[in-house]
C-alpha cells in the first residue's frame, strides 16, 4: 500500500542547526521547525503585508524552517530551499516532516520508505508510504521518528525526514 504524495518537493538541510540555535524576540529558538496551519498560505517577499507575494503554500501541515523572526513575522524555508516570510498566526508549532522531499524527481514515480512497526529495520513494516508525504511526527531519538500517516503509526529513520534536524530529540 502506498500514500500519495500531493507535491513535488526538492530538500536543503540546516545541518547540526540545533546547535547554533538562538534566542528570538519570541523567546523560541532560531532556527527551528514549524508547519502550516491553513491549505492556503501567502509567502511574501518581505515582512509585511505591503510586501507582494511570491508564491502561495496550499498543503496544511507542511514543515518549514523558521531562519528570521521580525516582529510578528517569520522568515522561513521550505525543503527546497524557498526562502520567504509568513505571518506568524498562520504557522504552527506542531512539528511534521517531509518523507525523502530529495528523492522526488519530476516525471519519476516516487520511491517509497517504510514505516516500521518499532525503531529497527528487522521490525515489521506498517506501511509503504511515497517520498513527499507529510509525517506527524511524535518523538524522535536522534536516529528514528515515531509517526503517523493517515491512520497508519509506526517509526521511520530520521535520516529520511525533512522537518527534524540530524540529531534532535523529540519527547
């Protein structure tokens, strides 16, 4: 069984960003992860609404790097490397991931990743699930994620999650 992805995405990576992390005007460490709370959110060119809009997320839920915070605004980057700023109402501090977003090639069918039923590769599988899905994720130890897709839980290795960083630990 395998769940669609429902856009194509591409990767960068804040390696060992936990460890450069700083305090913000919201108190919250930079950078961090967040994802959308709306299918539909504006990411403009600048901090403000006077800034025109450069391109328009349509995926709830989807993981983005906050890099910059200026008042009530936050600078973020998707897992392709778009950079831009979004109103901070319309983020949330639910954190999700992108399974393999770096695998996904135009024209290609998607590889698919396990989801297993504990932090082993010897674990039983759950679940196929495509490069591209949007993982909730639960804990993660530094080396596997627990998470959910759809309906469907179970444990991926981190290494292959956009929206975590190497290393990070979840509880």
């Amino acid at each position: 069984m395998a769940l669609l992805s429902t856009a194509q995405v591409g990767f960068s990576a804040s390696a060992a960003a936990q460890d450069r992390t700083v305090p913000s005007g919201s108190g919250l460490p930079v950078p961090r992860f967040v994802s959308l709370k709306s299918n539909r959110v504006n990411l403009r060119n600048g901090p403000s609404t006077e800034y025109p809009t450069g391109w328009v997320f349509r995926r709830a839920g989807l993981p983005l790097e906050v890099i910059k915070e200026y008042e009530a605004w936050r600078q973020v980057r998707d897992a392709e490397g778009t950079t831009g700023w979004v109103l901070q109402s319309l983020l949330s501090g639910r954190r999700t991931a992108l399974v393999l977003p770096w695998e996904i090639k135009a024209g290609l069918k998607p590889p698919q990743v396990a989801i297993h039923s504990s932090d082993s590769e010897r674990s039983s599988v759950v679940v196929n699930v495509e490069a591209g899905v949007i993982a909730n994720l639960h804990s993660c130890d530094g080396r596997w994620c627990r998470v959910t897709v759809e309906d469907y839980g179970g444990y991926i290795e981190q290494k292959k999650l956009w929206g975590v960083y190497e290393g990070e630990t979840l509880n």
